[in-house]
C-alpha cells in the first residue's frame, strides 16, 4: 500500500443538501454516496485507486456492483494545471490538476484539462471499487468527492437546484454538485463548501521515500571520495 485516506462516517449531506426524491432514491436508503477511504496501491509499476463507499445498492444494475453514486478523482502531477475541479469548487491557486477521472457503477474514465476522455480498467475488489490510472506512482496531489450518478450530465454529476426536486439534489446556489469531499476533517470539508475550495491530500511516504533515496545517494558519494582519498 502506497497511502491511505480516511473520511468519516456519515458526512454525505453537503451543507445539509437535500437528495432527491424520486422513488429510486428514496428506496435506496441512506450511505450509498458516502466515500469511507481511498487507497492508492502500486501494480505492475501503475498507480491503482481503491475507493470504498459506505455501501452498494444497485438498481440500475451497474456491471461493478452500484449504480446510484458517481466518484471523481482529481490528480494534481506537475506545475500549474488545471484549477477548476467542477462549477463551484476549485483547487487552491498553484496546485491544479492534470490528470482526472470519473468511476461509476458502469465503468471507469480518464479525462484532460483539454476535454479529452478515454476509458479505464475498473473492477470490484470486495468492498473496494478499483481504478488503473494508468500513471507511475508519485507524490502527487488527490482530490476526491463523490456525488449522485446522472448518466446525462457531463461529469456524470447529478445537478442541484435551490429548491431540489425529485432529479436533482437540494443545495444553495452556487453549491458544487456533490455530497461529500475527501477531506479527513470535517472542518476542513465544511470550510471547502464554504468557499468553494478543496484543498488537495498529499501522501506522505513518497516525501520519505525521496528523502531516503537522497541519503542514499550521498552516502554513496562519501564513499567513493573515501575510496579515492585512501588511494591516494
């Protein structure tokens, strides 16, 4: 395991938005939105994410086990990038995205800040919904939320309105189109709705990681000046 996130039980409300209330969604209870973990896993020299919602219904008979929540995952792998994630939510200034991707019960989608979009292998592992990036494993900043599954929508993204109705969620204008945020403290995923930012997860082993190949760099070098030192 390269890293892991955790976000608390039960905090897939927004600010207090309401769900729809359409049959479909109603009968489906409550949780199936709310994102629990997100793991990063390294295969065959691959960055993998593992995703784990709070649970899995499944009416629309999504071929990865659930049909009703859409996760969107941001990778921010160099300078600058993108800066908007979705209308009304943004990363902080300098810390844009380059690399995003859309998992839904019906598959996986890479996409560019150019618009351009292809799919990825996803699968169930368990309890873990998986997705191949496709990219080496780095120190790279994540943004995660998860929202209400609209085949029709452009991020697949079910839309809000202020008044909410039986499609679309309930939500202040301007509220971005989702009902939780990876953000391990809740104060933080309070403050990101509030002002519309999310600030980016960052794993901290490959800092590690780096700094460990750095000393060991180094101590190669002061043995090789050694062994040309005691020749002389």
């Amino acid at each position: 395991m390269l890293f892991l996130f955790q976000d608390p039980l039960g905090d897939d409300k927004g600010l207090a938005h309401l769900y729809p209330q359409a049959a479909l969604f109603r009968e489906a209870g409550e949780g199936y939105a709310d994102l629990l973990a997100l793991e990063g896993v390294e295969r065959e020299g691959r960055l993998v994410l593992r995703v784990r919602l709070a649970r899995y219904p499944n009416p629309l008979e999504g071929p990865l086990g659930f049909s009703l929540a859409t996760v969107a995952l941001w990778l921010d792998t160099g300078e600058g990038g993108e800066e908007e994630l979705l209308p009304g939510l943004r990363t902080p200034s300098g810390q844009g995205w380059e690399a995003a991707y859309r998992l839904t019960g019906f598959g996986g989608e890479r996409r560019t800040p150019q618009g351009e979009r292809a799919p990825v292998p996803a699968w169930r592992e368990g309890e873990w919904v998986v997705l191949d990036t496709g990219l080496p494993p780095g120190p790279y900043g994540i943004y995660g939320v998860v929202g209400l599954f609209d085949p029709f929508a452009p991020d697949y993204l079910r839309p809000t309105s202020p008044e909410g109705s039986p499609w679309t969620l309930g939500a202040p204008p301007g509220s971005p189109p989702v009902v939780d945020l990876l953000a391990p403290n809740p104060l933080d995923q309070v403050e990101a709705y509030q002002k519309g930012v999310l600030k980016p997860l960052r794993p901290k082993g490959f800092t590690l990681r780096r700094e460990s190949l750095w000393a060991f760099a180094l101590g190669g070098v002061s043995l090789f000046l050694a062994f040309l030192l005691r020749r002389r």
